[in-house]
C-alpha cells in the first residue's frame, strides 16, 4: 500500500525534471546585449502628465508621473536600437488641447537620464 502512495509522487518528479531541460549558458562569442536607459522624471507642474519615449516609427508609454513628484522608468535597449537622440513626449493628463509636448535628449545604453517637466 505504501508502495502504492509513492508512486504518484515519484511519477510527478520524474516528469517535472524530465521537461526542465537542460539550461544552456551564453555563447562567449556573442556581445552581451547593451543595458537597458533608466531615466528619472521630475515633475514641477501641479498636474499629471503621461511620459512617452519616442522613436521616429513608435511610441513607447513609460507611465504617469503625478504632479510634484519624481519617478523612475527603463527604457528597454530594444527600444533604443542605435538611436543617438531619444525625444520625450508628454501629455497633461485632463487637458482639452490633446498636444504632446516633445523634449529631445542625446542618449547611450545604460546612461542614467534625467528629465525635468516644468
């Protein structure tokens, strides 16, 4: 009977090991892929704006930074590509105009940036 309860077990072990695979490591002869851009967004306004990076064929949406206040995003490196310029776009949250303001920034992978919205 023991025997029995055992099984079920066993079964379920061999099964699970069976589909991890073996994890192979990192070719050495590929570059590591470039870091990803954090940027920290200041926020002076009394209003909230959604923050955007922009490329010259997407749009890619960071967040919402509140009004009087700072957050942290990351900018994937796919993102970036081999972009030398990122542009910003923000939009005040509750506002009729509908306008994106734009603000450009130079920028290489893994750079800290920094973003002041007044």
């Amino acid at each position: 009977m023991r025997t029995r309860s055992v099984l079920p077990l066993y079964l379920l072990l061999v099964s699970v090991a069976a589909c991890s695979g073996a994890q192979k490591a990192g070719d050495p002869s590929q570059p590591p892929p470039p870091p990803d851009t954090p940027v920290e967004v200041r926020n002076l306004k009394t209003v909230d704006v959604n923050l955007y990076a922009l490329s010259p064929t997407r749009r890619l949406r960071l967040g919402t930074v509140p009004g009087m206040t700072t957050r942290s995003f990351v900018i994937p490196h796919q993102f970036l590509g081999d972009m030398d310029y990122l542009r910003f776009g923000m939009e005040v949250i509750g506002s009729d105009a509908g306008a994106l303001s734009e603000q450009q920034l130079p920028v290489r992978p893994g750079e800290q940036l920094s973003l002041t919205i007044q």
